[in-house]
C-alpha cells in the first residue's frame, strides 16, 4: 500500500507498507528536488510498527512520522536542521581540539585530549548522534566511583653509593635520567615521588625500583571539581557539534546531567602563630631566590603560576606595587611560555607591605649582579631564573616550600595553601571583602565569601564583641 504526503516546496515524501514475518514496517521515501533543476535526490527511512499498536492507529501515525521526516529535510536545506554524520564523539572531541590548537594554550590542548583518550575507553566508538543524556550520566556516576589510583614511591636507602661506584656525576646523571636535580634531592630527603619518576630514577642506574623504593598505592574518591571537569569537556564537545548542526541537543549541559558530588578537598590554612614562624624561618633563608619568592607568595597570596610569571616590568619599588598581569606554565612537548592570567579580573595591582618591597630591593641587586643576561628574549626579565638564565619551572616552589616547613618544623602545606592562608589572615584582621577579593584577584566577592565563610564568621563574632563593649 502507498500513502503519499502533500508536495512541500521542493519535498515530496511517498509511504510504502511492508507485511514482513516478523511484523509491519513502513519505508518513508523523500523525493528532494534540486531548486532550479529537474534533478532529484530520494532520501529515506524505515519504521517499524510496534506490536501494541493497532493497523488503524500506526496508518495515522505513521504520517506523524513522515512529517517529521520531511521537517528535517527541510530544515537542512535551510540550513537549520540536523546534519546526517556517522562520526564519533571522541573522534569529533579531538578533531575539535585540533581545530583550536593555535588559538588555546599548550596546557588546555594537551589535557582535552588526554581526557578525550580517556573517555574513549567508555564511549568508543559510539556515534555523536547516538549520544544520549543516559549515557553520559553513566559515565560519570562511573567515574566518581571509580577514583584514582595513586601510585608513590619513597626511597629505601640513599642512591648515591650507587652514583659513586657507577663514576656519574649528579648533574651528569639527572640528565641522562631526564629529572631535575630537585627532583633527586627531593627522593634522598625520604620524601614521596611518583613511581613513573622512581622508574626514570633506576633504569640509567640498571637497578630494580622494588630495591631500592618503598611502592605506596592509594585510592582516592575524584573530587567534585575533577568530575565536573570530565562534564565540561563534554558539554564543550556536544556545545561545537550543536552549533554545526550536527546534533539537536547537548546533553552533557546540566539541563539534562545532575554532576556527581564527588568529595571537596578541605582548605589547610595556617594560622597566624605559624605564618609568623614560617615568615622567620625565610628571613634566615640564604638562598635568596628561594627567600625572596616564597615571601612574595606568602605576602601577595599570588597563585604559583602568578609567581612564576613575575617580570622586574611589574614590580614598583617606588610605590610599592606589584602588578599581576600573566602567568607561566610548563607542558610536557611545548615547554615554558606565558599565558593570560586565570581569569581576566586576575589581572590586578596590589600594594606591597613595606618588608616584601625590601626584600625585593635587595633581590634586585643581586639580580642586576648574577642574572643580567638572557638566552630567550621572552624571559629577559623574569624574576626567579635559573643560571642557566632561563626561567624556573613553576613546581619548583612546592619543593623550596616543603624545604622551609620542614626546617621550621610545621605542618606540610601546599604552595596554594599559602594563597589560603594569605586571604584568611585578612579577613581575620577585619580587612573589608571587597578589598581581599580585589587583591587575590577573585572577580566576585561572592567567590571569596563561599570559600572562606568560617572565617568571615569569626569576624562576625569579633564584630558582635566589639559593640557588647559599645553599649556596655
């Protein structure tokens, strides 16, 4: 049997029964005329009656069906419809992120398709327009039980009999092990590197990491903002594919996805009593690259990559300014370069305290001194550079860091834990929260409310004390 529609412009659609063994199905036709030319292209599809429907109610919605047919045919020669793709959504991902390299930092592009790799062991070789709000819910409620394995290697007994009896010189053999040097004192002081370092380690020396390395695994739940991170790239991907019509909806978008909890990483402060003795032990420091960076972090409450982005162009000795206006990053193929700060309200002036402005001053005339040439133009006047007058790579500070805390005998913090610290120390001193969140460069005052809302309580309470003595 045919049933035809009624001519639609250049669209004509014709509808033909099949009574198969297994049941009814219907081929919908689409005759596509060319405009201004009596060619035609016929495009089709099948749909099968369901079983609990009856002949009488699937003769009326088959025409449903092949309005709608008609509808996106339609649509796609105004072009406003769906176009017909079998391409995968991890395939289109990284074909995005190719597409983009020259216009996003070396760091976003190397970590899409890290993760665009990741995510193909879920997805595969699903095709973009099979993706479905279901599926991607899956993959995520999956990864958040999933976690992280995280495997650490801690020293035994020291590496250096071996150096000697091998006649390798440490700077020697770093390079052949491809570490820095920081990274080999850092595993001789007992500390924890990654197993992958442990490896790097061992294998110039034809040693056996077992031997010599103590292997420590754990699992941790992902945090929130990881998870959320796997949804955005998503939603990233489908939001492309959207806009070039290659699908109807992005369904990573949270319209359509609830994003697992995950676990928040608690905020580590220190507290004032610490802060001062972590601001002692500096002022003992000798090494004055590792003094003069670790008191601006402290200070300033910069971000590391702030810290290392640093130029002599944004230091004001006169007026006591500190100017934030890039940030450096390392990637593994592309090296170091400079970046735009996080967000463009992170660009900021600060005014100094007066004992960081003198250790600057001090800095510079050692400066001036030891690191008054340069290899790359780009880093002429960075402040924290190497002798080999390039610049440090920005995970230096975490290990200098952990050097100071230990001297000093407090607790192990992360680098951005000073930023943490910095902002609380704030608030605790009754400083306004316009006038924090302006100098750590928070584009709203709410980020810094929602982030440290313990400590604007303490303030509350100091405040509530304050006027008991009022009206006493």
């Amino acid at each position: 049997m045919i049933y035809s529609t009624e001519k639609r412009g250049y669209i004509v659609a014709t509808i033909n029964r099949n009574n198969l063994k297994n049941g009814i199905s219907y081929r919908i036709m689409v005759r596509q005329k060319q405009p201004n030319s009596n060619k035609a292209v016929v495009r089709s599809m099948t749909w099968k009656k369901p079983y609990d429907m009856t002949d009488n109610e699937s003769k009326h919605y088959i025409h449903k069906v092949a309005y709608e047919f008609e509808e996106k045919i339609i649509n796609e020669l105004n072009g406003k419809g769906v176009k017909d793709t079998d391409i995968s959504l991890i395939d289109y991902g990284l074909e995005r992120l190719e597409r983009m390299k020259n216009d996003i930092s070396p760091h976003s592009y190397i970590t899409g398709v890290r993760m665009h790799e990741e995510m193909r062991k879920f997805f595969g070789k699903i095709k973009l327009k099979d993706v479905s709000p279901a599926l991607i819910q899956e993959y995520l409620d999956k990864k958040q039980k999933q976690g992280i394995v995280i495997e650490k290697a801690k020293l035994k007994k020291s590496l250096k009999p071996v150096l000697k009896s091998k006649r390798w010189k440490l700077k020697n053999f770093v390079k052949k092990a491809k570490i820095s040097k920081e990274t080999f004192e850092k595993a001789e002081r007992g500390q924890e590197i990654s197993l992958a370092t442990a490896e790097k380690i061992c294998k110039p020396l034809v040693i056996k990491v077992k031997d010599y390395f103590d292997i420590i695994t754990t699992r941790k739940p992902f945090a929130k903002a990881t998870i959320n991170s796997y949804r955005k790239s998503l939603c990233a991907t489908l939001s492309s594919a959207k806009r070039q019509r290659l699908i109807a909806h992005n369904y990573a978008s949270r319209d359509y996805i609830e994003t697992p909890n995950g676990t928040k990483r608690d905020t580590i402060i220190l507290n004032e009593k610490e802060s001062i003795k972590l601001a002692e032990e500096l002022e003992k420091e000798e090494n004055i690259i590792i003094k003069t960076s670790l008191m601006a972090c402290l200070y300033m409450g910069i971000r590391r990559s702030e810290l290392a982005g640093l130029q002599w162009q944004d230091i004001d000795l006169e007026n006591n300014v500190m100017k934030i206006q890039r940030s450096m990053h390392s990637t593994k193929g592309f090296g170091l370069y400079y970046k735009s700060t996080k967000t463009e309200s992170s660009k900021r002036e600060v005014s100094m305290p007066q004992a960081l402005t003198e250790q600057l001053k001090e800095y510079k005339v050692w400066w001036d001194e030891h690191r008054p040439y340069f290899i790359d133009p780009k880093f002429k006047d960075a402040l924290f550079k190497k002798d080999t007058l390039m610049p440090y790579n920005p995970s230096i500070f975490i290990t200098w860091l952990r050097k100071i805390l230990e001297q000093a005998g407090l607790t192990k913090v992360t680098l951005h834990s000073l930023r943490h610290t910095n902002i609380s120390l704030q608030l605790m001193a009754g400083i306004d929260i316009k006038t924090v969140a302006g100098r750590v460069g928070h584009s709203q005052t709410s980020t810094t409310t929602d982030i440290y809302s313990h400590f604007l309580q303490s303030s509350d309470k100091k405040a509530s004390n304050i006027l008991d003595k009022i009206f006493e």
